[in-house]
C-alpha cells in the first residue's frame, strides 16, 4: 500500500519523521513535504513563483522529497508530480499543536488532508498536544486509525481531523467528536525595525468558549483522542430557502 505523508510544520520536523519510520515498515511510504515552516496558511498554493523539488532521502520503502510550496502544493506535487504509483491514503502531521474547532479555517495541516480528499484520496489530519512526546502509545493509535481507514475508506469529499492529547499523562480513550467554537482574544504589537518603520506581529489568547460534551475541544480537554470527520461542502443548506425568498431579482 502506497501511503502519502506531508506536514505543515516542514520536513524536518520530528513528527513527520517519526511517523515515517514506523510506517515504512509495512507500507511504501513517499514524504513529500515543504522546506521550512509554514504553519497556518490555511489552504493556499503557489501560483506566481516556480516551484521546485528536492530528493533528501531514497530508501526501501521510503522516499523523502521537500518543495519550496505550501502543504497543498506538496500534496498536488506528491499526486501529480512524484508518485508514480498513486497514494492510496495520504496523511498530513503528526502537527505540534491541536487543530481544534474553528481552527481548521487556518491549518495547514488540515488543508493538506483535504486537498487529497478534493483529489479523491482518503485522507487523515492528525495533530498532537503542543509539547506533548510523541509516544509508543500515540503512534500505535495512528497505525491502527490508517489500517482501518484503508480497509474501509472513506466516503468522497471527506477527511478525518485527528487531535491526540499527552496521553502519556491522562488517557480516557477515543471519541468521535464534532467540531467545536474556538475563537481568541487577538492584539498586535506594535515595533519599531532598525530603520524607524513600524511592524506587527499578531499576538492573542484563546476565549474560553463554551462547547458541547460531544465536541473536539471538550473531548481533548477530558483526555480522549478526537476524531472528527468533516467535508469541504460548506454549503449552509437551511439558508437556501430563505435567500430564494428574498426580493433580490434585477
């Protein structure tokens, strides 16, 4: 089985690499990740600059290719571009930091999972606890999650948003969760560069939203590993009629 990995938190990163190492094992894996950082870009793509590949690693069972792109491109150049026989799951993390919620918006992460969906693939997110060790326990969880997704798929235009805790701490199991309500405090600090000009670097804390029992964010707090399935249809369907009612036409 051919299995895709990529990551927003570059290929370099030690999440990436160990979920590499323990799944070359047993599957054909192909990393295809970006060259540095590049956290919360959301679901961008390069469309104004070249973009180039760099082979780092060629071994049995593993290959490691990084691109000078975003999370989305490197899934678009891992399909497209590298793989020569197509991924038959694709899996963006480990990430070091919860993508919880409304957050999603802005992950990289979770828009390189859902790039392989919008491309046919099934597809998994997983981030971890910022900080957390990734551990033994943590990883059998996502090679069991990846075994089962392979055996039974996933429906079309859809992902898995994975969010493990430290579970070496306090684990309560897993529970399939819906998305929650995350939104923040948010400032900018004002400095002044070498130069006398201005700049700003965005600065913020987390609002204690209140969230349901059966939500991602409630279920990491209590010590479960989340799992929520979402799809990109953002289509708010109870509105349709309401608009069609509306005195708009020209």
């Amino acid at each position: 089985m051919n299995v895709l990995l990529t990551n927003d938190d570059g290929v370099l990163s030690p999440g990436i690499n160990k979920l590499a190492d323990i799944l070359k094992g047993s599957y054909n894996v192909v990393v295809v990740a970006p060259d540095r950082e590049r956290s919360a870009v959301g679901h961008a793509i390069t469309m104004h600059k070249p973009l180039r590949i760099k082979k780092i690693k060629d071994e049995e069972n593993l290959k490691i290719f990084h691109a000078n792109g975003t999370p989305s491109d490197c899934v678009k150049l891992g399909i497209d571009i590298i793989m020569k026989d197509k991924p038959d799951i694709i899996v963006s993390g480990i990430n070091d930091g919860f993508n919880l919620g409304t957050d999603i918006l802005y992950s990289g992460t979770v828009s390189a999972a859902m790039e392989g969906s919008i491309n046919g693939f099934s597809s998994i997110a997983i981030s971890l606890e910022a900080g957390s060790d990734i551990t033994d326990k943590a990883l059998l969880f996502i090679k069991k999650l990846i075994k089962s997704v392979a055996k039974n798929g996933l429906p079309k235009n859809s992902l898995l948003n994975v969010n493990i805790p430290n579970i070496s701490d306090n684990y309560s199991g897993v529970k399939i969760t819906k998305l929650g309500y995350r939104n923040y405090i948010e400032n900018f600090t004002r400095r002044i560069d070498p130069h006398g000009r201005e700049y700003y670097w965005l600065a913020g804390k987390v609002l204690e939203n209140i969230n349901e029992e059966d939500s991602d964010i409630v279920a990491v707090k209590n010590g479960f590993i989340s799992i929520t399935p979402i799809q990109f249809d953002l289509t708010m369907y109870s509105l349709i009629d309401t608009l069609k009612s509306w005195d708009i036409q020209i």
